[in-house]
C-alpha cells in the first residue's frame, strides 16, 4: 500500500527564533497544528484584497462558534457529573 502523504512534498524551512514562536502561539490561539497554521497562512496570501478579508472573517467566526461548542461541551460534561 502506498503512503497517503507521499504526494506532499516535505520543505525545511530556516526562521528566526522569534517568528516560529509567533506561528507557535497562532497555531495554539487557532487550535490547529503548526503545519497546517503555516499552510493557511501561505494560502490566505494567494487571496486578492476583499476575498482574503472575507476569509479572515469566516476563520475567525468558525473559531468563535468551536469555542462555544467547547464551552457547550464543557456546560454539558459538569450538568452530568452533578
């Protein structure tokens, strides 16, 4: 069987010490992986101007509704436990 990411090519990348750790602290801020902050990141500068707006926008709303479903979540799990 052949590997699933075999067609994702593998980069090594040379940055400062301060902007890994500003990818690091996004990453976490956005609940996702390193990797896929950086890959969002480079995407988003394809956008042309009121598009990678609109997308920061839509981001932002989607990590505001996953919070509220973790706080949800949360509500729910102490309901049970009481």
């Amino acid at each position: 069987m052949s590997d699933p990411l075999a067609h994702f090519p593998q980069i090594s990348l040379r940055i400062a010490d301060a902007l890994h750790e500003r990818l690091v602290e996004a990453a976490q801020a956005n609940h996702q992986s390193l990797n896929a902050e950086i890959i969002a990141r480079l995407e988003s500068s394809f956008v042309e101007g009121a598009d990678r707006s609109a997308m920061s926008l839509d981001r932002r709303a989607l990590i505001e509704r996953m919070h509220r479903l973790e706080d949800l979540a949360d509500e729910a799990s102490r309901s049970a436990d009481a």
